[in-house]
C-alpha cells in the first residue's frame, strides 16, 4: 500500500478543506460519464482481457500500435512488470518513418501480431500505421482474409472507422469504454490485454486499484492520503510552486513517469492554470536534474516515492583494493539506493525545498494497481480544486483539427 511518511516534512490538513475536495471527488467519480474509478470493479474485464490473450498466447512477438493514451500506459505496466521469457512486445507509438523502418526489421509473418488501439476509431496515427500494417500483411502472404490471425483491434464498442474495419474482417475485438478517457484507460483492455499477453497478473492489477480505494475516500482528514497530498499540492501552487515532479526510485517506474506526465499535464493544463509535470527517477537523475532541484528556482513540488525492497539483491564485497570499493564492500546494492534516497530528502530538507515522501513495499502487479489508481484520482481531484474539468482535452483536439485542415489543403 501507498503510505506517505510524515517525518518529512511535517504538514497539517484543514479538515473543512479536506470534507470540500473529497465531496467534489465523491460527487465526480458517481458520474455516469467518469468510468475509470469503478470500471476495475468489474471482474468480466479482466477475464475477456485474458480468454482474448489465450487465443494469440502461440504468436511470440506482439506490436502493439496506439498513440497518447493508447501507448503509454501499456508501456508503463510491462515496464514496471516485465514480460514473460520467449515473448517481445514492440511499441509503434509514433509516426516516424525511420523509427518504423527500425521495428518493421523485426516483424516475422508466423509469430507476430498488432493490437490496434485507438480510443475515437478514427486516430490519424494509429490509422496511418494500420495502413502501412496491412500492405506488409499483404506483402508477406497474409491475405484480408487472414489479418484475423494477425490483428486485434481495440475501440469504441459501436462507432468509428476502426471498428467498421475490425466487423469487416471479423477480427478479434476489445473495447475503450466511452466513459473511460484515453489517458485513464490503462486498467481497460487498452492496457489489460497486452499485460495479460505479456504474462502479467491482470487480476492482481485490478485487485491493487479496488484495495487502494478505502485510503481514497476516508472521511478523516489524517487518514485520505488522497486529500492530504492534493490539499498539499494546492499549498505549493497557491505559494508559487507550479512545477510537479514525480521522482520514484526505481528504474522499473520510469516510463511510469512518462505516463503520469500525459495525465497531468493533458488533465490539467488549461484555461491559463496548471501543473507541469516533470519526470525523474532515482538515482540516476541525481547526477543531472537534481541540482536544478535543489539550487534553482523554488518552484517545484516534488512527490518523491521509495520502494522499500525488491525481489533481488547484490552484494557489494569485492577482493578488489581500492577505497572506494573497501567503503561500500559491508552493503548491498539496495542498502546503496537507500541511502541516496535517505541523503537526498535530507538536501532537500536541508535547502527548505518541497517535498512528500511516499513509500510502497515492492513493485508488482497489485502495487502497480494501487500507483495507477492514486495517480489517476489525484489527477482528478487536484483539477477539481483548480476549478477545472480534469477529463476533457480542448488544447490537442484544437491541433488534430489544423492537421486535418493542411491534409486536406495538400491532397
């Protein structure tokens, strides 16, 4: 479970603050039209995601093609949780030729598939890349007839050119819930099938984000670790600090980050308000981001999050000597992160800059579950308390619809 260590730093709640947010966010999540909150709820996904898994569970190379939302979640959880041996997953998460080139060398007709995954039906990226898909089909011997031993499609359950497309050719089918955004849509089969393919516990990911839900909706304020983190978020904004950075130390959470970074920065980003989200992970940014965090600007809050243990450990003795070697030789590599991790919160401390502590236990599918819930809900709440709608995106649909207007002015 998430659990924020108040020993640094101390903070207190307003408790009549505490009972508005967490009535505005009660009052959001029972929306008809706001489904990600409960859809984890719902047992029958999970087991489509898996039986729809089994039926391709012979092919060893899945391409997985979406955009945004569509792309980055599935590659945040089989980032964070591997993917089983004689397996590979491949992203096509843009449009560039020369990217492509590089993965299309990898493709082999007899044990490779796509899941295409588009929210709308009618993405132009992942609509371009389904073209290219089924030309290289065609060209190695599949003809339309078989793209359903080779495609799945995930989309809107009725509507859109790509669902057509999958009725058409009777391809195996998933579906985006239309009252789940795209950038929300991780624990749907958007991210569900792939993980389930990869060989993840798709059950024990949706088991996290239902077991995280009493830690979100506690009505004291001491106990919501949801409202306590908002309400701290809004205190840094209100006092100039309108930069977040998300920084776990854990390599297996890094595209975590670039995940949260959509959902932040698309959520929030509006009507001249906002959070920009920055990614970091530790150590490693230690040695390059981390002293503009800690000598610059005074304008970040920063959620930093410990994973207490691993599955793994290496010691650090060597026969070798030299000082260096000789100081850490009576420690693990574990107790080595630790200590970073430890030093830096002291730094930080030490230069009066902002930060929570947030720790879990280990990285696995349940404590992914958990992250992914929290995450998606502070989202939301922390919109609500800037007064904003923190599912709706105006600034990127304002830019498809320029890209459309120069297609069709250079046809």
């Amino acid at each position: 479970m998430i659990k924020l260590n108040k020993s640094f730093p101390a903070h207190s709640i307003d408790s009549a603050k505490h009972k508005i947010s967490l009535e505005k966010f009660t009052k959001t999540i029972q929306r008809p039209d706001i489904g990600f909150y409960n859809h984890t709820h719902d047992k029958s996904v999970a087991t489509l995601a898996k039986t729809t898994a089994r039926r391709f569970s012979h092919k060893k190379n899945l391409v997985h093609v979406g955009i945004g939302g569509s792309s980055l979640g599935p590659e945040m959880l089989l980032s964070a949780l591997g993917v089983s041996e004689g397996k590979s997953v491949q992203f096509l998460n843009n449009i560039d030729p020369d990217a492509l080139a590089r993965i299309e060398k990898r493709w082999n007709i007899s044990d490779t598939f796509f899941f295409i995954v588009s929210k709308s039906g009618g993405t132009a990226e992942t609509l371009a890349a389904l073209s290219i898909i089924t030309h290289w089909l065609e060209k190695n011997g599949a003809s339309s007839a078989q793209w359903k031993e080779h495609i799945v499609v995930c989309t809107d359950p009725t509507k859109g050119d790509l669902r057509k497309f999958a009725r058409d050719h009777q391809l195996a089918t998933l579906d985006v819930p239309p009252a789940v955004g795209g950038r929300y849509s991780v624990l749907t089969d958007v991210g569900l099938f792939p993980a389930a393919w990869a060989g993840i516990d798709v059950d024990q990911l949706c088991h996290g984000a239902e077991s995280i839900k009493p830690l979100l909706s506690h009505p004291e304020a001491d106990k919501n670790l949801l409202t306590q983190v908002a309400l701290w978020l809004e205190e840094q904004r209100v006092s100039g600090k309108t930069l977040t950075v998300l920084m776990p130390y854990s390599s297996l959470l890094k595209d975590f980050t670039a995940w949260w970074v959509q959902l932040w920065a698309e959520s929030l980003g509006k009507e001249g308000k906002g959070l920009t989200p920055i990614m970091a992970y530790g150590a490693t940014d230690q040695h390059s981001q981390m002293q503009l965090f800690m000598e610059g600007p005074s304008d970040k809050a920063m959620l930093m999050l410990k994973v207490s243990s691993g599955k793994k450990d290496y010691p650090l003795h060597s026969e070798l000597n030299y000082p260096a070697l000789k100081a850490l030789a009576p420690f693990k590599l574990s107790q080595l992160m630790e200590a970073e991790y430890s030093g830096t919160l002291s730094a930080l401390e030490e230069a009066n800059r902002s930060f929570l502590d947030l720790h879990v236990s280990q990285i696995d599918a349940e404590t992914v579950g958990q992250l992914v819930m929290f995450f998606e809900c502070l989202t939301t709440i922390v919109g609500l308390n800037l007064n904003i709608d923190p599912f709706n995106q105006p600034g990127v649909e304002a830019g498809k619809k320029f890209a459309h207007d120069w297609l069709g002015q250079h046809r």
